[in-house]
C-alpha cells in the first residue's frame, strides 16, 4: 500500500485454507501512519464555494444511506445504488431498530456511527486502537482508543467488524469476547476479505493480503469453524467483492504502490471498458460465492436468525 517492499512470509493452511502472517512486526502501529484511510476526516472548508459543495454532498449522502432502509423513496433508492457504500448496506440488512444498541470494532475515525445518528439510531460507541487519541464528537457518538477486551462487561445487540477482524492477533479470542459481549438475541456482523479465486489467480499480488496489517486471512470454511468453536453460528453470507480485487492486484504485479496513483490515474491505466469488466466479473464471483470479500452475519448458538435471512445471497 505505501511502497516499503518489506517482506512478509503468511502460511496457508492445507485443511481450511487460512493464510496467517508468520513474521508480524514487533511495533504494528508505525504501518497505521495518520494518512490510513479509515483515519480520514472531513476537512473543513474554508471558501464559500467550499461551504456549498460540502452542503450539496452532505444532502446527497443523507439521501443515499436512507436508500438502504424501509421506506425510502425512489431517489434514495436510486443513490444507493450508484454510490454504494457496504458497511451501511450490509448493516441494514439486519433490520435492526433505532433502540439497539451498536459496538462498531476497529472503526478507525467513526464515519459509519455518525452516519447511523443521523438515521435515528442513539446507543453508539466504536473502539479502534490505533487511531491517534480517543474521539468525542459531542452529539453522543464516542470512539474509544482500544481493544475489544476493554468493554468487557458491557453488552451489544449488534457487534460490527467492517475490515477489522483480520487486524487482530487472536481471532478466536476477540469470538469468544464477541459471543460475551452480545445481548440476548444479539448479533455479530464481520466484512473481511476472503480467500478464494483472487488469490489462487494473483497469490502474493492479491491486494486484500495487504501485510502486514492483515494478521489472519479467512476463507468461509476457516470462519465458520473458528465461529463455531467460540459459540458462534453463521447464517448468513453475502459476497460483495468488486473491481479492486483485479486492477489494484494488478498495480502490485507492475510493482505500483497502491497510495501512488490516484483514482484517475486508475482510470488513465486501464481504461473503461476493462474496469466495466473487472466490475462484471466481480459481481460474477459475488453471485458464485467465490468473491474476495463478504459480509457474515453470526449469532450465538441457540439464538435465533432473523425470520428472512438466508444462507447466502
């Protein structure tokens, strides 16, 4: 991602397919610079102009995250799909009422949580530990610099790992606190990268590895057997790769940092009608569940699913 040519060994399993970092860092912190993406704050603007455009997105991202929820109307509908944004997608999935109460883990500067207060919902709180210092955004959203382990005690409705799980030293451990920390009828929702035809066509060049950050990366098989052996039940999958599981692999395989080009030089490099194609085949491996993403919704064993979930979709 920034170009250090460091070198990482990972081990792949032979039974479920789990590839493990076997080298990780002594000092993980220093590859999270301030400039992560999911560090990323709004800037003020400073211009008039700046005040309008600001305004203008504002009201369209308003409009566009109701189009994932009951009710909306045909233009929020239609935003949604043509800016998509997953983690709210995938949330609303769950149906979850404006009064559950929602830990968003490892959810760097807390986007996602301001973005579901303007939606309605009020029992929010992330943690993430390596953002610079704890967040208080004064209208009841907090982010905590920490762990998951730092909560103990406390209880969820929903748990979120949006990109996160596979940060974490001890997978079976942040399940097991996962499965403590639910209420009664609680759920657990993990978007991670997954294992599958995108590393099999580009191995070490597969973006999604992105060491060494990624500690654990988890086919389906690996996280529903480390789910089960924590008490956790998977009853629901949802693919939703895109197209950076081609172009930006391919930016690796010409030695290309991927924060050295810019979406335009994206384009300027492979062109539109190849990223049409990388998205057709993206959708393609999502609907054949073979994508190199997807979103898993758990519950603890003996709880029930919601009545429309499905196994995959």
């Amino acid at each position: 991602m920034f170009g250090l040519r460091e070198v990482f060994q990972y081990l792949e399993c032979g039974s479920c397919g789990c590839l493990q970092l076997l080298n990780p860092p002594q000092d993980l912190g220093r590859y999270y610079p301030p400039g992560y993406s999911a560090f990323r704050t709004n800037e003020a603007p400073n211009t008039f102009l700046g005040h309008i455009r600001e305004h203008i997105r504002d009201y369209v991202r308003e409009r566009r995250n109701q189009g994932y929820f009951k009710g909306a109307g045909w233009l929020d509908r239609l935003l949604a799909r043509r800016y998509e944004y997953p983690q709210l997608k995938s949330f609303a999935r769950m149906r979850a009422g404006r009064e559950v109460r929602i830990l968003d883990v490892g959810c760097g500067s807390g986007q996602l949580l301001l973005d579901l207060k303007k939606l309605g919902y009020e029992n929010l709180l992330g943690v993430d530990p390596f953002i610079p210092k704890a967040i208080d955004y004064g209208n009841d959203v907090r982010v905590i610099k920490g762990e998951v382990e730092d909560l103990a005690g406390t209880k969820w409705d929903v748990i979120m790992f949006h990109h996160a799980f596979e940060h974490m030293p001890d997978p079976a451990k942040v399940l097991r606190l996962t499965a403590d920390l639910l209420a009664p009828n609680g759920h657990c929702l993990i978007r991670i990268p997954v294992v599958a035809c995108a590393w099999e066509q580009y191995g070490a060049n597969w973006v999604q590895i992105d060491a060494p950050r990624h500690l654990f990366l988890q086919t389906e098989k690996s996280l529903q057997l480390l789910a089960h052996g924590e008490g956790l039940r998977m009853y629901k999958v949802i693919y939703d790769s895109n197209e950076s599981q081609f172009w930006a692999s391919e930016l690796y395989c010409r030695d290309i940092p991927l924060r050295e080009v810019s979406a335009r030089e994206v384009k300027t490099l492979f062109g539109g009608t190849r990223m049409k194609e990388y998205r057709r085949r993206a959708l393609e491996m999502n609907d054949q569940g073979v994508g190199d993403q997807a979103a898993f919704y758990l519950a603890v064993e003996g709880n029930e699913a919601p009545a429309d979930s499905v196994a995959h979709e």
